[in-house]
C-alpha cells in the first residue's frame, strides 16, 4: 500500500527483455537503503526489487504489466517516479494508493497558468464512474486532485512543490501516464454491479 506522496526521482539506466518480460535497471538515492524482495512503486505500478549493484535496483515487470501501463513505452534515459511503501505509523499525507494501476490515460493538453500547471488526461470512458470532482486520483503514482470531469476525461491542477519533486514536468501533451482510481470507489462499484444481479 502507498500514499501517492513521490519520495525521490529515479532514472532508468537499462533495459533488459527476457521471453515476454522486461527488466529495468533504475537509478536513484533509495538505491542504498531499498532490500531484495521489497515492494516499491515505480510510476504508480507496484514492482518487486529483484537485484541490486551499487546506486540501482532491477525490477521485472511480466507481460500483463506491459499490457495494462505505460512500462511498455520505457526508454533509457525516462525519469521515474519512486515511492516505496506506506509505514502504518506514518501520516497518510496524500490517499490510499495499492500500486495496482487500473488503466492508462493520454495527456491531451497542458498549460502553463501564473505560478501553476493544469493537464487534461482523456482515459477509457469504461471507468467514468470511478472518478468523481475533487476526488483522488493517482497519476503516475502522484496523488492528485480531479476536476473539470467529462466521460472520458479529467483535469489536474500542478503546484510548483510537485512541478519540481515528480516526473510530471516530463509529461507532454501525447505522454502515456498510469492511473490508478480511488480504491474505495472500485470495492463500491463492484458491490453495486453484484447488487444489479
């Protein structure tokens, strides 16, 4: 479980295909204190440390994670958001995130305002009724704030504290992002669809 709340920047240094996976080797300052074994999310997507060597870890992602995220469009050189998981002593600064990511959204527009970005994200109109006005949403694995919502679309306002700690400066109109909804809103979805039966 994650809170949305981006801890540092990574970099990925390398990429490897094995069958039908791809392993990454990414760069970053958690490189020292992350273990083998440990879940970190990576973009919003939960993936598992499978090797470390000196500032980098190795995660592999299999073929539905390629399918269902954006880890399929990774290039050398991308930055990464990083978060590893939710100590449950800890203040829950952002909302509940499971790193499960739910689908992909195109960034269709992005603009500059005085001292702030907003981005519009258009997403398959199948998951409409998972997002609500000023409801949660994670972005690459960024917890924020939905607005201004059509069927098929959303938008997000960016202060400059997130502008400047995650990788959404790096998202331009045409960037393939992750989302993942509010997991609240998805175990009362499914209530309601078996309630209809």
């Amino acid at each position: 479980m994650f809170t949305g709340i981006i801890e540092t920047l990574g970099q990925v240094a390398a990429i490897e295909s094995t069958g039908t996976n791809k392993s990454f080797w990414v760069s970053s300052p958690l490189a020292s204190e992350v273990k083998i074994d440990q879940s970190l999310a990576h973009d919003g997507v939960c993936l598992t440390v499978d090797a470390l060597d000196k500032n980098m870890h190795r995660v592999t992602a299999i073929e539905e994670t390629l399918h269902k995220t954006n880890l399929g469009h990774w290039q050398v050189g991308k930055t990464v958001n990083l978060e590893r998981c939710l100590v449950l002593n800890s203040r829950l600064d952002g909302h509940l995130v499971q790193g499960h990511v739910d689908t992909t959204a195109i960034c269709t527009q992005c603009v500059t305002k005085d001292g702030s970005w907003e981005y519009v994200f258009q997403f398959p109109a199948s998951f409409a009724p998972l997002v609500i006005e000023k409801g949660s949403i994670a972005v690459n694995g960024t917890s924020l704030t939905c607005f201004d919502l059509g069927l098929d679309h959303f938008r997000v306002a960016i202060i400059p504290y997130t502008y400047e700690h995650t990788s959404i400066a790096q998202v331009v109109e045409g960037s393939i992002v992750n989302l993942e909804f509010d997991p609240i809103g998805k175990y009362v979805q499914r209530f309601r669809q078996l309630e209809l039966r």
